[in-house]
C-alpha cells in the first residue's frame, strides 16, 4: 500500500527493479488485475508496477467529487512513482481511464523529466474530445456528432447525479456481473466520480494548448464499442512525437491480447531509450 494525501493505493510490483520502468494504469470500471497477462511478459524484461487508482479494487474510495480531480489523481501516481522507482523516469501506460490520465500527466509541466514515454490504449485526450467536438458543431457535422452520442452513451448516464447507482444497482440485480459482482458494481460507482469530476469541466474549458512533452504511442481498438475513432484525430497535433497503431480486436485490448499489447509496449520503451 501506498498512502497518497492519506488515501491508501494498492501497488502491484514485478520484474527487475534494475531495468526500465512501466507504470500500468487500468481503466473504469477495471483494477490493476487487468494487466495479469500484460505483466507476465513484461516482466520478464522490465520493472512493472500496476495500481488500483483511488475508488477501484484494493485502494481506499474516498468520497466528494473533488477527490477524483485529474490533479489528484497525477499526486497519486507521483506517490505510487516516489516509493516504487525514486528518482527514475517512467514509461506510462494506460488504458480506458488510465490513458485519459497519462494524456493529462504528459502535458503538465510537472511531469517533465519524471515520465519518459505515454503508451494510451483505447484513450482519447479529454482536450482532443472536447475541442473536435466543438469544430463538428461550428461545421454543423450534426451526423457525425450523434454517431459519437450513441457510442458513448453511458457517459450522460454516469455524469447524472444518481445515475451510476441505478445502473449498476440495476446490473446487479439481473447477475450478469457474475462472481466479481458486488465488487465490480461497487468499483462502478465510486469510479463514475472520475467522469463527474472531470468530463463536464474539461468539455466546458478544454486546454488548448496541451501538447505532450514526451513521446506517445497511440493503440487504438479497430472494434471500439465506446470510443469514436474520430476522438483521436487531433492526437498527432498534441504529440509531435506521436506512434498510431491500430489493433483488430475491442476495446478490451489488454485482456484480449495481452502478449500483442506487451510487445507494442516493449518496442515503445525500447525505441524511446535507445541510445
């Protein structure tokens, strides 16, 4: 456990504390054990650390919205980066939720020198959305703004005050959660804080000038059910150093292919380190 201005994270650690280090950030509503497989071949050349971030597995939840703010979460990571590789820099990967944050991390002025790379899997920067989004409207691209609506519906539902506990009281109840039920119905609501703290101010006052000061590589799902390909198209205007790969599978990339997404990682770091 790590403490992080007294909210208690779970930190996962394996491989060699010598080699370079990846810091894995999970998703909503997922844990750390989405990179189990991801970190079994990892590992085996790298120093691995994965974390439940704040409201989701093991860590502490703590309540108000102000708690999941994107500047919260960069102390935690800061924290999890402090006790596990002190003084070294990281090479963050993240998927879902985790990539949003890592987009954040690698355009704040704070965490430069600290992070090496940004591999974002499945995650658009909430910037890009916001400001893509507001070009359709100007352009008047109304089809295409409600094809983005429809793949992203679940949003409205978990930025809505009381939204999250009906839907996954309601998952609940119909057991399709299966074992992790409770738990992962549990995980849905705190972590729907993630989307209330953040999305509506971001849509409102996106940064326009959030730029990565670090290398990226972009892992984009061919079969997103949730996440609009057009989300991404400003990426390679907010990272000049920018690797696009599109993979065939879903948005589940880590879980579904976790050899693929561990090698894509792999030459990423590689790439970035080479002499």
């Amino acid at each position: 456990m790590v403490s992080s201005d007294g909210v208690g994270l779970a930190v996962l650690e394996a491989g060699d504390p010598a080699a370079p280090t990846v810091v894995l950030i999970h998703g909503y509503p997922s844990t750390k054990e989405l990179w189990s497989g991801v970190i079994e071949h990892l590992a085996k050349r790298f120093h691995v650390i994965a974390y439940d971030v704040r409201g989701a597995g093991d860590s502490d939840a703590p309540s108000g919205l102000e708690a999941y703010d994107l500047g919260q979460l960069g102390d935690d990571l800061l924290a999890v980066a402090d006790a596990t590789a002190p003084g070294r820099r990281i090479h963050l990967v993240g998927h879902d939720w985790g990539g949003i944050q890592g987009w954040e991390f690698a355009t704040e002025a704070r965490f430069r020198g600290r992070l090496a790379s940004l591999t974002a899997i499945a995650a658009p920067s909430l910037d890009q959305v916001a400001i893509s989004g507001g070009s359709l409207a100007r352009r008047g691209r109304v089809l295409q703004m409600l094809r983005r609506a429809w793949r992203s519906w679940y949003i409205l539902v978990l930025v809505t005050p009381g939204g999250p506990t009906v839907m996954w009281r309601g998952l609940l109840a119909t057991g399709r959660l299966g074992e992790r039920g409770p738990a992962l119905a549990r995980d849905g609501i705190h972590g729907a804080n993630l989307y209330r703290r953040n999305i509506p101010r971001r849509m409102l006052r996106p940064r326009t000038n959030a730029v990565a000061h670090v290398p990226v590589q972009l892992i984009v799902p061919s079969h997103d059910r949730y996440i609009s390909e057009s989300y991404y198209e400003l990426a390679g205007e907010c990272a000049p150093k920018l690797r696009r790969r599109t993979v065939e599978g879903s948005h589940w990339l880590p879980r579904t292919h976790p050899q693929l997404i561990a090698r894509l990682i792999g030459e990423h770091v590689d790439e970035v380190d080479a002499p």
